[in-house]
C-alpha cells in the first residue's frame, strides 16, 4: 500500500523567490497536481495574524488538502553558547507552535545545527531550549529535528540529542538528502524512522526512464514502511535543471511506482 503524498513548500522555493506564486498559490497547486498534504515554511507566511491563518486553513479545507507541518527557520539558535540567546530562540519558536495549532498542523520542524567541535556540549545546550519549547507546546503540537546540516546531519548524535531530552513528543523528520558523504543515507533514515512522524523524500534530478539519479527511492521506501510508518511522505524537490513543477511531478510518479 502506497503512502499518502505531501508537498514541501520548499519545492516552489524559486517561484516564490521571483514572485511567480505566494503561499496560497502553493497550496492550490499542491492541490492541482493532486497531494493530499501540504509542508509550510515560515519565512513563506505572509501574515502571522489570525484572520489570514483561518483563510489559509478554510482554503486547504476546501481543496482537501491537510496542512501537516511548518519548517521553520530564522529564529535563532537553538544550540547558542550564549543561554540568554538559545533561551530565546526557544521562545521565538513559540508563535510557530501557536500557528500550527490554529493551523491543525502535527508538528513544527526546528533546526539544531551549527559546527560545534565539542557535540556534547552542544547536546547538552540544545536540550534545554527543546525542553523548553516541548513543555511550551505541551503534547499540543509536535516538534520535529530534520537531518538538516551540521551535527544533526549525523544520526548518531540527532539520536543521542533526542534521548537525553526525553520527551515523547520530540521526534525525527528523515529527509533522504543532507547527510554528508561519509555518512550511509539509506543506515541513517533506518535508523530515525522509529521516531519519525514526517519523512521527506529529497530528490535533485531524474534519468531518462524517471529514477532519482542520486536516491534509490525503492530502496527508501522500503526502509519507510519497514519501520511501520503509514503517513505523508513529503515531495521536497531541491534540483535546478528541471522546472520546479516538473521536478515536483517526476517525484511523485517516482513514488507513486514504488
């Protein structure tokens, strides 16, 4: 049984950059090329206020589309030496939380990355501007760490970050891209499926028959459902030889067959 299909806003990045599309023009899209789910961006919203987040929500209802998740970026350093900024950044996060839940998202998608030589360290900070955010979110809302550079490239230590924080509502969010070379991509997202309420299927470019030219998808996917995960597996489409839209529908035929 095939998994149900989302769209990363991020795989509209270029359109919205050059002002061909915003985020309700995403959503209709996502709509059109016939996901059932839709992944936010923060920095794409271009109004927190309430009134435009009950438009967002009434107009997803009303193409079938459920908002899943925002990934949220530009609000500080969750890892910083400095506790007065990474205490911040904990509460900047905070708003994101409260959008979702008006939103009906699952769950929000924080950075933790940075080039920390002493990772313990770094663990040690990070877990407790999480535990401030998890206690914040109070089981309402999840909150999920992507493979997203950095230290939370290594799945070692993203797992390590989650089990000393200890909160059943802290999570992963697999991505099949950003792992850097030395690191086994397909060992990895085995790896953080078990605490994965999201995943995201990371594509580049397609050959001539419409396989990822750098991902075997068949093989990730089966690692996916191994793990007994049923939800939305998220297009994130990164490539620039293709059209974006182009990209995005090769990805979703690729996973479609798989």
């Amino acid at each position: 049984m095939s998994n149900p299909l989302s769209l990363a806003a991020w795989s509209l990045h270029r359109a919205f950059f050059t002002g061909e599309t915003d985020q309700l023009g995403m959503l209709r899209t996502t709509a059109e090329l016939g996901f059932t789910g839709f992944e936010l961006v923060n920095t794409f919203f271009p109004s927190p206020q309430y009134r435009y987040l009950q438009k967002l929500r009434a107009e997803a209802d009303g193409l079938g589309v459920r908002l899943l998740l925002i990934m949220c970026d530009a609000e500080g350093d969750m890892a910083a030496a400095d506790r007065a900024e990474r205490m911040q950044a904990a509460r900047n996060h905070r708003r994101w939380v409260d959008i979702a839940a008006v939103l009906g998202c699952h769950a929000i998608r924080v950075n933790v990355r940075g080039d920390e030589q002493d990772r313990a360290a770094m663990r040690e900070r990070a877990a407790e501007s999480l535990s401030a955010l998890l206690a914040y979110a109070a089981g309402e809302v999840r909150v999920v760490l992507e493979n997203h550079g950095g230290p939370s490239s290594d799945p070692e230590w993203l797992l390590s970050l989650i089990r000393y924080v200890n909160d059943p509502h802290l999570g992963t969010l697999p991505d099949f891209g950003n792992f850097p070379a030395d690191v086994d991509r397909y060992q990895a997202v085995e790896r953080l499926m078990p605490l994965a309420p999201a995943v995201s299927a990371k594509c580049y470019d397609f050959d001539e028959v419409g396989e990822e030219t750098r991902i075997d998808f068949a093989r990730m996917m089966r690692i996916v459902r191994a793990a007994g995960y049923r939800g939305h597996v998220g297009v994130e489409y990164e490539g620039t030889r293709l059209p974006e839209i182009e990209g995005i529908r090769r990805a979703k035929a690729l996973l479609e067959r798989v």
